[in-house]
C-alpha cells in the first residue's frame, strides 16, 4: 500500500460522475449535514470511522473513547447529526457512527459517511470499524470474533443489489491485513475475553434468517433448525448478524478498508434467546471497547502498522 493521499470533490466524482460540474451544494440526508466550507476543519482529520447499531450504543462507546484518549476538548461531545436516524460523534480523530439494524440502513449512513470524508478532504487510508453483537456458535457470551470471511445466508462472500433491474455484485473480500492486526492486539493486551477468528454469516433479519423458532411466522423445526447451525458451524461460520457483509463490500467498492469485530451474546447452538440481564451488557461490551480503543491510538499515531492488506 503506498503513501495516502487526500481525498477531495475530485476523488468523489472519480467513483460517482453524477458529481461532476455540480454546482448545488450538497446535503447528507440522512444526518441532516450540510457539504459547507466548515466540514474540512471539522472532520478532516478524521482516521477511523467506528460503526455499531444502537445510537445509545454509540454514544457510550463515544463517551469511554473520550475519556480514554484525554482529547482536548473543552466542550460536551456533539452529535452532529440533526436528524433521528443516526448518530454521529467525534472523538480525537475517530467517527463514531450508529448504522441501525441490517444491510438497508447501513447502506444509507455508510454512502453517506464516506461523502463526508471525501467532502472533508480526509486520508484515503481511514479504515473503517463494525463493532457489533452477534449469536454465536459454540461460542460462549462475551467472546469477541473477528470476521476473516463474511457470508450470506446462503454462505455466498459477496454481496448482490438490484441497481436499475440488474443485480450488482459487490466483492466482500476481507481485509487480511486488519484482521491479523487485531488478533496481535487483542494477544499482547492479555484482555479476559476469548477472541476467535473464523467466517461470519451475514443475515437478512433477526427471525427466519436466522434460524430462530420464536418469530412470528415460523414452518420448519427445532431439529431442522439445530441441522442448519450445525451445517453452518462445520462449513467455519463462528457467528452471526445482519450488517458484516455490507459494510466490508461498499468499503471496499468505495476504495476503504474494512474489519468486523462483535461480541457473542448467546451460544445459538444452545439457544435462540438472549439470556443476559441488563446489567450484564455493559461489562460484556468493555472488552471490545478496550480492543478497539487500541486500535485507535495504533491508527493515530503509527498508522502504517495496517499497511500489510491482502
């Protein structure tokens, strides 16, 4: 990987020519940010973009980043979205973004956030971070897996969507690079929390996509259900959740490299419900806040540590 460069309006309409000789000043819907002439000082210092589902969630982990960093900043952190969809914090040169549940919303922020930073004119090397929660198999709560491949519920490592009545495929090839980077972090902080690395399958929603028995609809079997995980557990796939497989393809469409990393919240080969009390979320979540913080602080101050993508 060479020597990063600035991203720019340029560099956008190398991807999207629609942009071209567009005089209108543009707007992120979604988050209900103006493309003025502030945003490059605002964001363009910007180095990873952290991406999780909840917007409480989000703000939490914006919260500890803060707090663990010591950025110097005199004012409460600001969400600079001013809409309801999504949320948007930054901390020290970190986005942190809430994508909502499943590959449709995250599509949408996601376009979005990488218009930003080229509006902004960040690095073309900002990576970009899903930190999730995910069922497991075999695997106990609170054991953190790292995506070395992703898949859909048809164990497919590409991402398919209908664009004018064709169907685009996207690559969903996982960044090598990013992956042996955490496993080497996570074994020099000697954190509690197991962490594996093997396939992640993607799902379309919570329910039959994945397997579960307590939908609302619902026509196969407890034990053609448990044949399925088990088929699934032996083809490598270690967890599952509904955002992996689009946010490594439109990164690495969009040019941007991508990892994957989500705390096991139940054993689905045990169970389909979740099973921790309220008061259990926070402690099982601080592992991977603490891995990801480091990661941070590797990306802000020796980021050509990642330089080794396959």
């Amino acid at each position: 990987m060479g020597e990063s460069k600035r991203l720019s309006l340029e560099s956008l309409c190398a991807r999207n020519s629609n942009f071209k000789n567009n005089n209108s000043v543009d707007t992120l819907f979604h988050i209900g940010v103006v493309m003025d002439d502030t945003i490059p000082s605002q964001f363009g210092d910007v180095r990873v973009v952290c991406m999780g589902g909840s917007p409480s969630r989000m703000q939490h982990f914006a919260e500890y980043l803060s707090q663990e960093l010591a950025c110097d900043v005199t004012e409460p952190l600001t969400n600079h979205s001013t809409t309801d969809r999504y949320v948007v914090y930054k901390v020290c040169s970190v986005l942190c973004v809430s994508h909502g549940i499943g590959i449709p919303s995250l599509f949408i922020i996601l376009n979005e956030i990488i218009k930003l930073l080229h509006y902004a004119g960040c690095r073309d090397d900002v990576i970009f971070l899903r930190m999730g929660t995910c069922g497991g198999l075999g695997l106990e709560p609170g054991t953190l897996v790292v995506s070395e491949r992703v898949v859909d519920g048809l164990l497919r490592d590409h991402f398919e969507q209908p664009v004018l009545g064709k169907l685009k495929v996207y690559s969903a090839e996982v960044d090598k690079g990013l992956v042996d980077n955490m496993v080497r972090l996570h074994g020099d902080m000697g954190l509690s929390a197991p962490l594996v690395v093997g396939t992640t399958m993607c799902a379309g929603d919570f329910y039959e996509g994945q397997g579960r028995l307590d939908g609302a609809i619902c026509d196969y079997t407890a034990p053609e259900k448990m044949e399925y995980l088990q088929r699934l557990h032996a083809d490598g796939v270690r967890n599952i959740e509904m955002e992996s497989l689009g946010v490594v393809a439109l990164c690495r469409a969009s040019g941007f490299r991508a990892v994957v990393i989500a705390t096991v919240l139940v054993n689905r080969l045990q169970g389909d419900l979740v099973q921790l009390k309220p008061s259990e979320f926070k402690d099982i979540e601080l592992p991977v806040y603490k891995l990801v913080k480091e990661f941070v602080i590797q990306q802000q101050f020796n980021p050509t540590v990642n330089n080794c993508s396959q």
